[in-house]
C-alpha cells in the first residue's frame, strides 16, 4: 500500500493560554515545509518529495516509497518539534500512515489525541495551481470541527505584502 | 503575542462562536481587540443602486456594536471598524483593516459548508486565507 506520509508535532504551549490545558497540533503533509512557529531562517531544503521519490522508484519497489516517506515524515516531524522547542513550547514529535488525504489524516490524528487546535502553514496556492494541487488548509478548515490556525510562511507573507503595495500604488 | 487581535464578523452565530476565543487571546495578552464588520453590497443594479447582502444588515450592525460596547464595559480594549464591500469582496477589506492596523492573527468564525457549498457559495474565511497579512485563526460552527 503506498502510504502518504503525514507528520505532525504537538505542543503544550502555556505561553497560548487559551484553554487550561491547551494542545496544538501542527499539522504538516511530509512534503511541506513547517514554519507555523516563526523560525523565518529555517531553510528551505531539497528535502525529499513525493513527487521525485515517485520519479526515482518509477515501477520499483513500493515498500522502499513507503520506508523512504515515513523516514521524511519523522524528519519533518522532528523539525517542527525542534521549531517548537525553540520557542519554549513542550513538543514532541509523531508521525502517522493513513491510506486518506493529508488533511483527514491531519484531522483524524488531531481527534485521536483530543487536540484543541491544529496549527498548519499556508503555502499560498491560488488559482489553477490550488485546484489541481489542492489545498491542505482548506480541506483541514472545511472538515474541523475544532480551531485551526493558518499561518502565513514568510514568503507567502512578504508576497502579499508586496502585492498589496502594489494594489495602492 | 497577541497585542492585536481583529475579530472579524458578520453578525452570525458562528462568528459569535469565534469571538469566545478573540476575546480570550487578547484578554490574555491585554491587548487590543479590533472588531471589523463588512457590509457586503450586491452589484449595481440597473438603476445603479447597491443592497446589503443582508436584509437585516440594520440588526446585524446594532447587534455588533451591543457587543463592542459589552466588551468595553467588561474592560477589555476593543474597538469597531466597519465597511463596506461589494458581496464576496468582505476578505479583501478585512485583510486590509488587519494590514492597516498591524493585527497578529484575525478570528473568524467558519460556516463549514460542504465542498459543493463552498464552490457555490463562497468561503469568507477560505478568500481570507488567500489574502491574510497574518496568521488567520479559524473557528468552526461545531467547535467545542
């Protein structure tokens, strides 16, 4: 079965605060980059896609996608923990395998752990690129039934700010 | 880390749902909470007038301000900033508001229509992702 690797980080943040026993669950598919905690410096790396690993095993053997995806996905999971570390959160780090959309994946593990939150990254798709692509912050936003966060990524950010400006000007 | 927090509604009960946690982030933070409402009109019509989308748009206004002036009474730093836009435009002026006043996250409540309802009818909270400055935190209808 050819697994679609999710990784997700949970954090205890008191820092938060806005429920006594706050958890938040950011929720990341293993071909996105984190970055809902801040770390603008955390770098973009040629990290492993599904899409090329799909390439490189063209026809191969399915099992060693599968070893090859939830190897991603924990170093993924293990970033974002580190992220949340970083900024004073308790993190740790889980990933899981789930034959369903990144987003019912995300969403069925947040219930799993009776998350309060799911704080997920935007990556600022639109147009035809959403619509064939797909939007994971949409889907997880359409399907919750607890608070998600969104969360801009400095570039995302930057480019609207940009295109803003230029909208005024 | 929430000095400015923009609660944007639309006078529904799922967006009453999303002010439960505006509040309490920027009660936690002492910051600021910034209520924005958007009069959404419809196109011109032949004669060249607009309508609110809603027809009880009347209610709607007073119904927020009641519930400015509620959270004032009740201490917190809160302040009402409404507009006007043209219907499926709310996201634009809302993101702009969050733009112009330096917001750390904007709340809104969500509807949570089906795939088929938000492709006819449109996401507010989905068209403000697209546009946001900042961090956009999304309360569903059936949260707890």
């Amino acid at each position: 079965m050819l697994r679609i690797g999710t990784h997700v980080a949970r954090a205890s943040p008191d820092s938060v605060g806005f429920r006594s026993d706050p958890r938040l669950l950011p929720g990341l598919p293993a071909n996105q980059e984190p970055g809902p905690f801040g770390d603008h410096n955390w770098k973009r790396r040629d990290g492993p896609d599904l899409l090329r690993r799909l390439t490189r095993f063209k026809g191969g053997d399915v099992d060693e996608i599968d070893q090859a995806t939830r190897r991603s996905a924990q170093e993924r999971a293990d970033e974002g923990a580190r992220l949340a570390h970083d900024v004073g959160l308790q993190a740790r780090a889980a990933t899981c395998s789930q034959a369903t959309t990144t987003a019912r994946a995300i969403l069925r593990h947040a219930d799993e752990i009776g998350a309060n939150a799911v704080v997920m990254e935007s990556r600022g798709l639109t147009g035809l690129k959403e619509l064939l692509i797909g939007s994971v912050s949409h889907e997880v936003i359409q399907h919750a039934d607890r608070t998600v966060i969104v969360v801009p990524s400095p570039e995302v950010a930057a480019h609207r700010a940009k295109a803003f400006h230029e909208e005024v000007e | 880390m929430f000095d400015k927090v923009i609660w944007a509604t639309d006078g529904s009960d799922s967006a009453d749902k999303a002010l439960q946690f505006a509040r309490e982030l920027a009660e936690h933070a002492g910051g600021e909470l910034i209520v924005v409402h958007c009069n959404e009109l419809t196109f011109p019509g032949k004669g060249g007038g607009r309508l609110p989308v809603h027809a009880n748009e009347d209610e709607l206004r007073q119904k927020i301000e009641r519930q400015v002036s509620d959270l004032s009474g009740d201490g917190l730093r809160a302040t009402f900033q409404a507009g006007t836009a043209t219907v499926g435009e709310a996201a634009r002026m809302i993101a702009d508001a969050a733009r112009d006043a330096g917001a750390d996250v904007i709340v809104v409540g969500s509807h949570g229509h089906s795939a088929l309802g938000e492709l006819l009818i449109g996401g507010g909270a989905h068209r403000l992702l697209h546009r946001a400055p900042c961090p956009v935190l999304v309360v569903p209808a059936t949260a707890n």
